[in-house]
C-alpha cells in the first residue's frame, strides 16, 4: 500500500557530471520553501561502505555530517541549499547495501532461500529509502542516483527505483546534454536514445532537464517533448551559471515547481526568496570591494578536494558584501620557493589534511602569516599545524611536531587521541561528527560566535592538541579559545595579536549562503581591515615622500 509520501528519482543520462547534485538540491530548494518537508538520499553504486577510506585527490572532499556519517560531497551541495543537517542513512551505496544482504544472510534471514538481486537486495533498498521519508517525516523524498543510466554499477538500484514506482507516487527526472555541433546546430538525439534506454528499464521520465552549450532552443524542446512524450512544459533548460546558488531562481522561472505539483497535485504557490536571492546577488555582482585569500593545501590543483571551505568563503564573503577571490597554493612550492607567493593574500586559511607531504610548506605560510599579522584561520589540521608552529618559534620548543609526521620529536605537541590508540581499521573510526566546545569569554573565537559560551562543530581527526604541552604552550602565549566539555580536549586555538585562530573542528561543512560559518564571517572580515589598513599605511608613506 502506498504511504501517501512523494518520491522523486533524479537520473543521469548521457555522461556524468551533468550536475545531478545541484539540480537535485535546488529542486528541493524550490519544494522547501513551498513549505514542503524534504529529504534527499544519494546512491552511490561504489562497493567501499562509504568514502571515508577514499582520496580526496580521487573523489572530492569527504562530507562528514553530525551523526559521524562520513559522505559524498553532494551532501554539502544538498545542506547548503536546504540549509538542514541531514543523518548518515541518506547516503546509501553499494558498500553499504552489500554489507546490509550478506550480515541477513549469515544469520539466517533469508534460510531456505537463494539470496537475489532481485528481489532480495531491491525489497532492501526500497526498504531503506522508505524507511528514511518516515524517520525524517518527509513530505517528499528526493532521490539522486549516482553515475549514469546504463551503469553496470546502478542498474539493480535503477531496478529498484522502477519497482518503487510501482508502490508509491514517484515521479522521475532525466538529466540529459544536448551539445552543439556549432553554434546554433543542437542535437536532440542523445537524448531521445538516452530516454529509450530508461524506458526500456520500465520507467518513464515525467521531467527531462537538459545541460547545454547554448540556449534551448524552441524546436530541441519540441523534438525531446515528442521523442521522449512529455508535456512541452516538463523540457526544461538548465544552462551553465555563474554560481550554482542561481540554479533554484532559473528553473523557478521555468515553472519547474508547477511542472512537479501538476504531477503531484499540490497547491500551485508562487514565493518569493527575498534574503536567498541577496546573498546571490552579494556573490555575482561585480562592482564590489574585494579580499584574495589564500588556501594552502595539497591538492589544490583538484578543486573539489576543497568544497567546503571554497563555499565557506564565498557564504562569508557574501555576509561581508565583499567579493572573495580564492587563491590556492601548493604548499610544496612553499617549501621550494619560499613564501613570496603569499604576499599578495589578504588572508591565509591551512584546511584539513593527512599525511606528511607538503606539512613544512605549511609551518612557513602560518608563520608568514603571524609574523605579518595577516588573518589566519586554521582548519583541524592547520590548527595542529598552527600550535607546532608557536611551540617551534616562540615557545623554544625546537622541531616541535605532530606525532603522525615525526614520532621520534622531543615535542609532540600534537598526539594520537587515546581512544584512537587501539584501533586498526580505517573505515568510519576516526574522531567524527558533531562535539559541543566550551568558548572562552573574552576571546576572538567567542566573540565571532557572538559570544556564546556552548557552540558544536563538526570533526574528522585522529590526534589533538597534546594535554602535556598545554600549559608550556599557554605560558608562551598561546591561547586556547575553545575546549571540549567532555575530556577537555583542545578545540580552538588563538594568537594574542591580529586575528589568528585554529580549530580542530570543520566548521566549514555546516556553512550555508543563509547561515555562513562565524569563524569564516569573522576571518573575512579581519582580511577586509587589513587590507584597508595596508591601504592606509601605503598612502601614508606616499604623503611621507
Ligand atoms: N591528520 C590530522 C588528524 O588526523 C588532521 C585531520 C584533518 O585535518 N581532518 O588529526
């Protein structure tokens, strides 16, 4: 018997990174603010249980959420754009599924039978995706399936989503492309074949949404609209913007809710997105006061590796009405070519990372920072890395250290949490998810979170600040913002002078254009008095002349 609940199964047809992401947020996007409760799931068809073992140079940054749940990059995309915190069950991939079939099978669950794709493993999915529109009380579930139709990877999932059908009110969206041979020569065709392959899975798509070079044209609607048989209204245009936060506004255009509730039979609403749509306007205008900020990283030269933090800048940036420019520095030229690349920055952000390449390239950009009081904000690791460099330089605590990159230091100001000492398996056994912090009063943390005393981040580590080394380092100046009520962990470090602060925690992952990072909103702005006050000083020194 249906549940009454609506489900909408977003496909990618053609190639992948069409954006199937994005357009599954912003379709959410545009159901939220009708008031609608949403939930979005994503399949993955991988068989690692999730991507927490995977390279962020591979796969993109890891999403941790607050439950631990360590994710697919997408789910940034959907938190941002619906600004809510979703559970770990909304990701489900073949790892996952996998595990779930043989752990039933080996106690007996299935005794007597021979365990299926189908209909063994497709009922568990439908299970799964029907269980999480319950838990979450969801008016509408959203379900991106990852890869493309055609996959060997998704195509029990794509099976599964035909028999849901069956069951419930489900209506399905193709993501296609629709390339020009030339300007103006569009081609439908991939298209039409695309469509056919899903049918031939038993499904039909209610909406096609098509990525392109150049305008949909009128005719490559009408082609599509009769090739694939759908309403001329469900062929909707989906065109390269300037920055993703537009998508929800440019299919709101093009009636896509309308398109979604005619199918349904919900209310036809008109809204109106007054604050989302000045944060984007804040992000594209392009007359503005600018800052260039610099990230020093590993892999830079992947872009996806550092989602988050790129987004949590811009979200900052907006809330500051200035324009961010992001630079990203490889830290190992750092360490060949000295810090003369840094020069230009208005501020300086070290992210998270493992592994010792790259670390002392690092240690020198902090350092350039805090010697020239330009804004520094250090991220889990570049916090680690940020108390290393004071225990080196001011503390005289010479070749201080992390243990994870040298385990015979003097000064292992950064040591494995005890908890983690034991554990051998990789897989989800890190320090994960939310923890609350203790902000002290009168500090630069507090105040950028408006003085608050209890705030709660999210974290990914194996090692914290060393207890041993706390009080040196505070005797020397140091000074330790934040700490976790439970054990006492450190959370937040802080420089007495200029804006300087470490945390062990992501607070990246939770920033939204409608709710940006503190910290983030607070580092932007100490790049923006800098600059100002350089600006100053240059001025000064030409009426000197
Ligand atoms: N490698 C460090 C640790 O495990 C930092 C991790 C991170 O930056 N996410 O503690």
């Amino acid at each position: 018997m249906s549940s009454g609940r609506k489900f909408i199964v977003v496909l990618g047809s053609i190639m992948s990174g069409l954006g199937k992401g994005i357009l599954t947020a912003s379709i959410g996007r545009l159901l939220k603010t009708r008031g609608y409760k949403v939930t979005p799931i994503k399949f993955d068809g991988y068989m690692n249980v999730d991507c927490g073992t995977m390279n962020p140079f591979r796969h993109g940054e890891v999403f941790v959420l607050d439950d631990g749940g360590e994710v697919d990059m997408d789910f940034g995309t959907y938190e941002r754009f619906l600004n809510i915190s979703l559970p770990s069950r909304s990701s489900i991939t073949g790892g996952k599924m996998s595990r779930l079939i043989l752990e039933k099978e080996r106690r007996g669950d299935y005794l007597g039978r021979d365990v299926q794709v189908v209909p063994h493993l497709t009922n568990e999915i439908k299970s799964w995706i029907k269980a999480v529109g319950e838990e979450t009380k969801s008016d509408i579930v959203l379900i991106e399936v990852g890869g493309t139709v055609g996959d060997l990877e998704n195509g029990y999932f794509v099976e599964a989503m035909h028999q849901l059908s069956k069951e419930e009110n489900v209506l399905f969206i193709q993501l296609t492309y629709v390339p020009s041979l030339s300007p103006g020569e569009q081609k439908t065709k991939p298209t039409q074949h695309a469509n056919r392959l899903i049918q031939s899975l038993g499904i039909k798509p209610n909406i096609i949404i098509c990525r392109e070079q150049e305008p949909l044209q009128k005719e490559s609607k009408e082609k599509i609209a009769l090739f694939c048989d759908v309403p001329i209204e469900n062929v909707l245009d989906d065109p390269l913007v300037e920055t993703v936060y537009q998508l929800p506004e440019v299919l709101e255009k093009q009636k896509l809710y309308e398109a979604i509730a005619r199918h349904f039979k919900l209310r036809q609403t008109k809204v109106h997105e007054g604050n989302w749509n000045r944060m984007v306007n804040r992000i594209v205008s392009k007359d503005k006061k600018r800052v260039t900020i610099g990230i020093v990283g590993k892999y830079t030269a992947v872009k996806d590796a550092y989602v988050s933090v790129r987004e949590a800048i811009l979200h900052a940036a907006a809330a500051n009405n200035v324009h961010a420019d992001i630079a990203f520095v490889e830290s190992t030229d750092i360490e060949k070519e000295g810090t003369k690349i840094l020069e230009s920055l208005d501020g300086i952000i070290v992210p998270g990372g493992f592994g010792k390449r790259g670390i002392e390239g690092k240690i020198l950009s902090i350092r350039h920072a805090r010697k020239n009081g330009i804004p520094y904000l250090g991220l889990c690791l570049g916090m680690q890395l940020m108390v290393a460099e004071y225990a080196r330089d001011v503390c005289g605590m010479e070749g201080a250290n992390s243990e994870e990159f040298d385990s015979g230091t003097a000064y292992p100001v950064i040591a494995i949490l005890p908890e983690q000492l034991n554990i051998i398996e990789k897989g989800a056994t890190m320090r994960l998810g939310a923890y609350p912090c203790l902000l002290k009063e009168k500090t630069k943390a507090w105040e950028c979170y408006g003085r608050r005393a209890e705030i709660s981040e999210r974290h990914r580590h194996r090692y914290e600040v060393n207890p041993k080394f706390t009080e040196a380092l505070e005797n020397g100046g140091l000074i330790f913002s934040g700490r976790s009520p439970r054990n006492n962990i450190v959370e937040m470090s802080e420089w007495k002078e200029g804006f300087g602060i470490g945390t062990q925690a992501h607070p990246e992952l939770k920033s939204r254009l409608e709710a940006p990072a503190p910290l983030f909103v607070g580092f932007i702005k100490a790049a923006i008095d800098r600059k100002k006050k350089m600006r100053g000083n240059g001025k000064k020194k030409e009426e000197k002349k």
